[in-house]
C-alpha cells in the first residue's frame, strides 16, 4: 500500500503539488489524468522519491524518504519512455542491470543464481528469449520498450510507477504493455500507477482514475462514478467526451471485411 | 568468439606492447636478454655472455621506466575517459574536454616554477596538486553549467569544460612566457612527454592506478545504470550523488595525477574506451578495465613512435596521440550524427 498524505512537492521555483493525500492499496491499477502541468508526473517523482516533499510518502506505513535508494527500489520501479541508448549493452545485461538492488555488491559481486533466474522469467515472459545476446542499438523501438519492461520487472517491485511509457510506440505495442501490466497486478500484490496521455489506453490500464487539476486531485475513484461530460471539458479545456463518441462513430463505420 | 578468448588476447596484446616498447630502439633487445636483465637486477645474478653492462642501462634504467610510466598513464587516462564518458552520458566526454588535464597541468606548472613541496609528502607533491588542479577545474565546471542551465544537460557541462580548459591553457601559456629559465621544460611538458621518467615515479603512479581503476570496475553497475539516465539509474537503487561525485573525483585523481608526471595527452581517453566497446560491448565491469588495458599499450606504442621515428629527437608523445586521434574524434562526432538512431 502506497499512501500520500498532505503532499506538497516541486522544483526549487515554488510548489507544483499542493496537499496532495491519497493511497493505492496494492493489488490495482490506477491511472493519473489531467491537461499538461497540471503535475501528473511531478506526483510520480515524489511516489519514486526523485524529488524531495513535504507531507508524508508511505509505502506499507513507512515514510520513503527515510529509505535507502537499494530497499526503495526493491518496492518500487519506474518505467518512464526510452530513453536515448548510448553504449550497446546486450539486452541480457540490460534486465540484469534490473537486479542491481538484489546483487551482491563489490568487486567481485554479482548476479546469484537466483538473479539468473529471474532474469530468464523475464526474458521469457516479455518474449525476449531469443533476443537477449542481441545488443540494445539493434532493437526495433517496440522490442528496446520490451526490454525496459523487462529490466522493470526484474527489479522485482511491489509497486511500478508508468510515466508515458509508451510515447515512441505504435499502437500494437502500446496496447501489449498496458495489458501486461493489467494482468501483472491482478495478483492481488502488485500495483500499478500510470500516467498515459492517451486517455483511451489509460482507462484501458484502469477504470480507477485520479483526475489532476493545478497541482491538485479534484476527483478520484471509478471513472463510471465520477466523470461527466461536463467535468471532463472543463478540465482539458474541451469537449472530451463529444470528441470521444465522435471517433467512436467513425470506427462504427469501418466494415469488417 | 568468446568474452574469455577476447580477453586472453587483449592481456596477450598489452603484454607484446609492452615487450616491444622496452625492445625496440637506437638498441634491440630481445625479450631473452631482457630476461636476464631484470633477473640480474632483481636478484644481482651476473649478466649472461654477450649482454653488454650498457644494454642493461638502457633496459633498466631508461627503457623499462620510460615504457612502465607510460602503460599506467594510458591506462589511468583511458580509465577515467570512460568513467567520464557514462557518468555524462556523452561519447564526446573526457577528462581532456571537461579541462581535467589543463587544470592538472596548471596546478602541476605551478609547482614546478615555485618548487613548492608538501611537508610529509614530498615524493607526492605534484601528484597532489595535479589532482587538487584537475579536480578544481571539473567542479568549477559543472558549477558553472549549473548557473548556465538548471537542468545540467550534459552537452553544456561538456561546452562550459572546454571554455574553461582553453582558458586555463591561456594562463598556462602566459605563466610559462614569464617564466624563461623554466621554459623549455614547460612547454615539452605540455606536450606530453615520458622521457627521463624514473622507478621512483612509477612506484607513486601505480599506487594510484591500480588501486584507481579496480574501485572504478566495482562501481561497473553503478555506471552501466547511469548512462540509461540519471533518474533511472536513481529508481534503480542507486545512491546517485554520491557515486556520481565520487567517480568524477576518481576519475580526477586518475587523470590529474598522471598528467601532472608527464604532462598532457590527449585522446587516448576518448580512444581507448571506444574501442573497447566496439569489442566488449558496453558494460563497464569489462569496458573499465580493458579500456586501462587498451589505453596503456597504446600509449606504450604511441611513446615508441615519439621516440624511434625521428630518433635521435624525442618526438612530444601528445603530438602522436593527437595525430591518431583527431581523426578518430572527428569520426566518432560525424559518424554518430550520420548514423543517428531513434532516440
């Protein structure tokens, strides 16, 4: 269970988050939504402890920023969009690199058994296993998000926290990533929390919703419950919901063939 | 082939350099009389027949030196160019562009004219302050960028450090106009140079080195997450500020200490990781250490062409790196930019 209470948060030039409480019990999907700026991210960072807050992060009733980065990051990961690869790591090495927190360190530290062995999981279960002695410049970018993914989940968390992952996908990709991580917190242990600027994928990852608005949560809960139309144009600052059915429209029409 | 084989080969390859820069010269001398040598040296067992009293002197007393000093400064230049490479996430990093080496020199030129001496410390003098002046100009660098641009992007740390190395170079030049009597010495030693090196100063140098570029391989991992982003690497369980300043200061120690011995050299800490990335892939547990193997013996090779191929005038060894690497440099910027991937 991840709980915020209070939280004010941001970068130096003032708060970007204002009073910020809320809790993800474990064993759900949430996604975050809201217009550009209105502090989706930022609320991510603060989950991960990037950025420094005020108020309380508690993750099972234990304030993060108390933590080491090694015992925080064995609960919980982010999986942001790819980022640029500078040096050709194999995608082997690259999951690995997931395990860090686990390893023995020094210098003769290393990936144990166990290590080994949840990496091949992973491999196996992102349909990397034919892949992994390639090196990472010779991915296409649906297979390099697959990796990260990969590199995600060996990490092993309780929590993984989404921060437009998706960005450099096409829609198959897309679509595969937000289903896993659905299926991954089904389990009842794990929690997902995503923001997704494609608000289609993101209902698609979950119907529990947090609408952010200035730095603020204005609602939360079932998206069914607390979205209207009305509510959605004043937020994004026009007619969602029409836009929406009005696509809908459009694939209606498109024969089967 | 195999990682095993790869690195059977590269020890075998350092190791023939190594024989070749000792042998090679004005002298030949075969690796059974250098044999006999060091084994004379080391345990006063007479020289066999044939291996003259002189043959000796050069071995031990100019070429082993010349060729030991050499090795570890390649290796710490090219060892803390990697390090410098992934903790900034540029391939166009280095000690030399973010002004390591000319704040080193500076310092070390400083010492050098004032015949300052650390008490207690006397036989680390220059070392010290090579790495205290290396050190000090890379901070002073990132401090700068961080005035310039808030979020530090690393192409501005990278511009502000070459400002501020071609700055210190100034003042590094107007300090060796005022100062005549010190004149030829400073202005061969900005080229870089390992003639008259003594065992004295690999004993300080290796102290340094070898102890330098066996932490640096422990933090491998470390570094391996920080070239995939700061905030990844942070989410990943890495204690970021910490390790960050700790390898840069690592890495200025490495550098600052060799140049402060023989100079600046250029290049060979861009090179050598480069290469051994192209052969070993890009993580650091191996790209450290073998980028030390790669950037010694090309020194040591480097070092043999200053001193043989215009013999009996040693050439500025700075001079052959910077003929090697400027196209290799141009290479590598162009190269990227032609073959630019997804980002």
């Amino acid at each position: 269970m991840l709980e915020l209470r209070d939280v004010c948060a941001g970068y130096g030039g003032g708060d970007v988050l204002h009073d910020i409480s809320c809790a993800f019990p474990a064993g759900g999907s949430w996604c975050v939504l809201g217009p550009n700026g209105c502090g989706k991210t930022t609320l991510l960072r603060v989950m991960a402890g990037l950025i420094p807050h005020r108020g309380q992060v508690l993750l099972d009733g234990e304030e993060i920023s108390g933590m080491k980065r090694r015992q925080l990051a064995a609960r919980v990961a982010v999986m942001s969009q790819v980022n640029t690869v500078y040096f050709p790591y194999t995608v082997y090495d690259t999951v690995m690199l997931g395990r860090y927190q686990h390893m023995r360190r020094g210098l003769f530290g290393g990936p144990a058994q166990a290590d080994r062995e949840a990496v091949e999981r992973c491999l196996a279960s992102t349909g990397l296993a034919e892949l992994s002695d390639r090196p990472l410049n010779a991915l296409s970018g649906g297979q390099l998000q697959r990796v990260f993914l990969a590199h995600t989940l060996a990490q092993d968390p309780d929590v993984i926290l989404l921060d437009e992952p998706t960005n450099h996908l096409d829609v198959k990709h897309q679509v595969e990533l937000v289903d896993y991580l659905h299926r991954w917190c089904a389990d009842g242990k794990h929690t997902v929390v995503g923001v997704l600027h494609d608000v289609n994928l993101a209902l698609r990852l979950s119907r529990s919703v947090l609408f952010m608005r200035e730095g603020r949560i204005v609602r939360a809960g079932d998206f069914h419950d607390i979205a209207d139309a009305a509510f959605l144009r004043e937020l994004f600052g026009m007619d969602l919901a029409g836009f929406m059915r009005n696509s809908l429209q459009t694939w209606q029409t498109v024969r089967d063939g | 082939m195999k990682r095993g084989t790869k690195i059977t080969i590269s020890i075998a390859a350092g190791i023939l350099c190594l024989l070749l820069g000792m042998g090679l010269g004005s002298v030949f001398i075969g690796p059974g009389d250098m044999a006999a040598i060091v084994k004379s040296k080391l345990t006063g067992a007479p020289l066999p027949e044939g291996v003259p009293a002189i043959t000796s002197s050069i071995l031990w007393q100019l070429r082993m030196p010349r060729a030991v000093m050499a090795f570890l400064t390649g290796a710490a230049l090219a060892a803390s160019g990697a390090v410098m490479q992934s903790v900034l996430r540029n391939p166009l990093a280095s000690s030399y562009t973010l002004g390591v080496s000319s704040g080193a020199s500076l310092a070390a030129a400083a010492v050098i004219l004032t015949g300052f001496t650390l008490p207690m410390l006397g036989g680390y003098t220059l070392v010290l302050c090579g790495f205290a002046g290396g050190l000090g100009t890379v901070f002073l660098a990132i401090g700068l960028s961080a005035r310039f641009d808030r979020n530090l992007e690393n192409t501005t740390v990278i511009l502000t450090g070459m400002v501020l190395s071609l700055f210190v170079n100034a003042v590094l030049t107007l300090l060796t106009a005022f100062s005549r009597e010190h004149l030829q010495q400073l202005i061969f030693w900005q080229m870089g140079s390992f003639a008259g090196q003594s065992w004295r100063n690999c004993g300080v140098l290796v102290t340094l080195v070898v102890p330098g570029v066996l932490l640096l391989t422990r933090f491998g991992r470390e570094m391996d997450l920080m070239t995939f982003g700061e905030e990844q690497a942070l989410s990943a369980g890495v204690e970021l500020k910490r390790v960050k300043f700790m390898l840069i200061a690592l890495a200025a120690l490495l550098t600052g200490s060799a140049v402060a011995f023989v100079g600046v050299i250029g290049f060979v800490d861009l090179i050598a990781p480069h290469v051994v990335r192209r052969i070993f892939g890009g993580s650091h547990r191996l790209v450290v250490p073998m980028s030390a193997l790669f950037g010694g013996a090309f020194m040591v090779l480097a070092d043999l062409v200053a001193r043989t191929i215009a013999s009996p005038v040693d050439l500025a060894v700075g001079a052959v790196t910077a003929l090697v690497g400027a196209p290799f440099f141009a290479w590598v910027y162009f190269g990227r930019r032609r073959g630019e991937r997804r980002a």
